[in-house]
C-alpha cells in the first residue's frame, strides 16, 4: 500500500461524489482517511488522508450536488475548506438522460450559493457539444437562460468544447443511427470562435467572468481567457492562503489546474450521459455502484484492512 499526504483533495473528476457517494464521503471525513485503486491498476491502493490538517482544500465536482447540501455544515464544523465545480448545461435527454430537469437543479445551485457563498460555485458548462440537436444557437438560447437564473449566484462559469476521445466517440457514435450528427471539427472554426464571443457577451452582462478549461486553442480574442478548474490562485483568495502550488502534471498540458489528489473511481457513476470522459460503460458503472457500500474504505471494489504495522505507520505520520 502507497501512503502519501495531499493537500488538495478532488472529489471528483472520475465520478459523481456529490450526487451518489456523499454518504460515503461524509463517513469517510469522519474516519479521517479513505483509499483509492490506481486507476490502471486497481491491486495498488493509496491511502488518502482526509484530517482537515492535511487537506488544503476539498473540489467538489457535480451535476446535482443537492445529496451532499445536508453534510455541508458539518464539514464546515470539522475545518474544511471547499468549493463547488457544478456542471449545469441543459442537453434534450438522449444526452442527459439519468439527471434531475434543469429548474429543479438551478434551484440546488441557487441553494448551495446561498448557503457557501457565490465565489464558492463555479458553474460548468460543459461540454460544449454541436450537433443538428444543439447548434450554437442552441446554446446561446440555453446559457442565456441558465446565466440569468444564476446572476448573483456566481461570479464565473468554465466552458469548454467536448473532446472526442476513443470511448466518448464511441458512445457518442451510437447516437448517430438516431439521426444525431456531431460537428467534430467545430472547436478550430469560426463558429466556435463566434459561439464563445456570444456566451463572453452574455456572461459579462451577468457579472459572471468566463473561462477556458483545458482548450488547446486560445480564444482569449474573444474575451473567454484560459483558466483552471482546480485553482490555486482561487484559493489564496478565497481563504487568504499564501500557498504555492504547482501545476497537475497528470494532467493534459492545456489544463491550468493545479496539483490534487482524487479520490474517485471511473466507471461509477450512473447518469449515464454518453458524452462522459470517465464512464466507458454504463451498465458497468451502474453494477458498481449498486455493489458500492458507504461504509467502505473506498467508492467501491474489495479491499483488505489496514495492518497493525501500516496503522501505526500512519498514526506516526499523524495521517490516522
């Protein structure tokens, strides 16, 4: 078993936490430590310490937060520092199929700010998707929207265009027989150049500033500058940190987000939307996370228990 002490903790890029595995965070806080399989290899596990005197901060990433609101206050209580990433696009539901409709989660988003603070939600609108389905109009139309619900309840929105990975173009690509056509090539146009230029125009009017997540292309021309997800730079801020942190190098080079430890597992999370990075398989991850258990060390899959001898290394460490 690998120990290491982090600072930042992402929760998560790999799955829902939030929406599905809140109960298990919340439980694993009050333990102090969680574990989690090496993604390509889950026989190696590393211990995640979870004391609030070894997390600098907590990043939150969801699409429905509200399953974690009533455990916000306690991790409050126990010294965390934390901030949402809360994705909110409004896609028809051949793309989001599995997710609460978009009033009742701009209502979770109103909620959440009001109870953290607007600086502490960052809303996500991404991916970024064109297609005959959602044309740019279509996102003009819908940001315009969700940007006039959330004017006040946040002051910045990450945007970005998706990806076509081997396995998001392969679930991506089941959706064409439906009749749905996807412009892959859009981010080096001018469409896309046009697009973000329109959603700078709106954000702005809004008071909400506007950024890039891990884009190759730079459309600060358009007023939508670059920026990290996971932002060390949002942190001195916020708390008044002095910290020097250091860019993600697991990351793709495009990425601005600074260094953290995630503790999710890919292929848990049950929305089952096929644009997803992280879930190849849907019925996969809904078979995990049927089989997940909150008391669990980890998100799901076996693991043993910790030795004496590891217990006591780690109480050495002040990591337990």
């Amino acid at each position: 078993m690998t120990t290491t002490e982090v600072k930042i903790i992402s929760a998560s890029r790999r799955t829902d936490i939030p929406a599905f595995y809140s109960e298990w965070l919340i439980n694993r806080i009050r333990e102090g430590w969680c574990l989690v399989p090496n993604p390509l290899n889950y026989n190696q596990v590393l211990f995640v310490s979870l004391k609030p005197e070894n997390v600098a901060a907590l990043v939150f990433w969801s699409k429905n937060p509200d399953p974690m609101i009533k455990y916000l206050t306690e991790i409050d209580n126990r010294g965390f520092r934390y901030y949402f990433q809360f994705t909110l696009n409004d896609y028809p539901g051949i793309l989001e199929p599995r997710i609460p409709n978009i009033n009742e989660r701009i209502q979770t988003f109103q909620i959440l700010s009001e109870k953290i603070g607007s600086e502490r939600v960052i809303w996500r609108y991404d991916p970024i998707i064109i297609s005959n389905y959602t044309p740019p109009e279509y996102h003009i139309e819908k940001f315009y929207k969700i940007s006039s619900a959330l004017e006040r309840y946040t002051n910045r929105v990450m945007v970005s265009f998706v990806d076509y990975y081997q396995k998001t173009n392969h679930s991506l690509s089941r959706l064409e027989d439906p009749g749905i056509q996807f412009d892959k090539e859009v981010v080096d146009t001018q469409v896309a150049f046009e697009l973000l230029k329109e959603l700078h125009e709106i954000a702005s009017a809004r008071g909400i500033e506007i950024f890039t997540c891990a884009e190759d292309r730079d459309f600060s021309d358009t007023g939508v500058t670059p920026g990290g997800c996971i932002d060390g730079e949002l942190l001195n801020k916020l708390w008044s940190l002095k910290g020097n942190y250091q860019k993600d190098k697991t990351q793709r080079k495009s990425c601005l987000c600074v260094s953290s430890r995630d503790i999710g597992i890919n292929d848990t999370c049950p929305h089952g939307c096929p644009y997803c990075y992280s879930t190849r398989n849907i019925d996969l991850a809904r078979n995990r996370y049927a089989e997940h258990h909150p008391n669990s060390p980890v998100i799901w899959g076996k693991t043993r228990e910790l030795t004496e001898a590891e217990k006591a290394i780690l109480t050495s460490r002040r990591l337990l």
